[in-house]
C-alpha cells in the first residue's frame, strides 16, 4: 500500500518538491486553458506553504497586507493551524480565515 505524507508531516524540503509540483500542474492547466484546475492547483500550492510559516511570529491583533492583492489589509484576531482568522479592512464584517502564507510578514 503506497502511503502518501500529509503536508504537516513533511519537512522543508519537501514541502518545496510538492509546491513546484502543483505550480507545474497549475502552469500546464493554465496554458491548456482549464481555468478551475488551475485555481486548484494555486491553492493547493499556498496551503504547502503556509505549512512553512512560522506562526510564531504572527502578532494577533496585528494588521498585515496581503501577498498578491494589492491595498487588500488584514488584522488578525487568531490563529488556528495554518490559519489566520480576522478580518479585511474596508471588507465585509463577516470573519474570515485565510492561510498563513498570504500575510506579508516583515
């Protein structure tokens, strides 16, 4: 039986080798113009990596911009595994939780 390893087991490393996997699948559906896999597969790239971020140095009640969407800022509230969950500011009021690897940390 061929057992695959979860992200949060995985090390560094790895969790490099299976991004460039997923961005390499998300850059072929892209070009074959499957716009939905590709989306998949760009969000399975972020939550590996948010499986490299530090937790540790996430301040709650901190307030970060986000990688990618520019003038997009979001305080943090808590933080649960490999999520952040606040608010955006100038968003809707709803709670939000959004993977680590989106807040551009100093």
């Amino acid at each position: 039986m061929n057992e695959e390893k979860k992200l949060v087991e995985m090390n560094e490393h790895e969790l490099r080798a299976v991004i460039a996997q997923y961005r390499e699948k998300a850059r072929k559906a892209e070009t074959m113009g499957i716009v939905n896999e590709y989306e998949v597969y760009q969000r399975k790239a972020l939550i590996a990596e948010s499986y490299m971020v530090n937790s540790e140095n996430i301040e709650i009640g901190h307030v970060y911009r986000l990688i990618g969407i520019e003038d997009h800022y979001f305080k943090v509230e808590r933080i649960k595994g490999i999520f952040a969950w606040g608010f955006r500011l100038n968003g809707t009021s709803s709670e939000e939780g959004i993977p680590l690897a989106l807040l551009q940390l100093k």
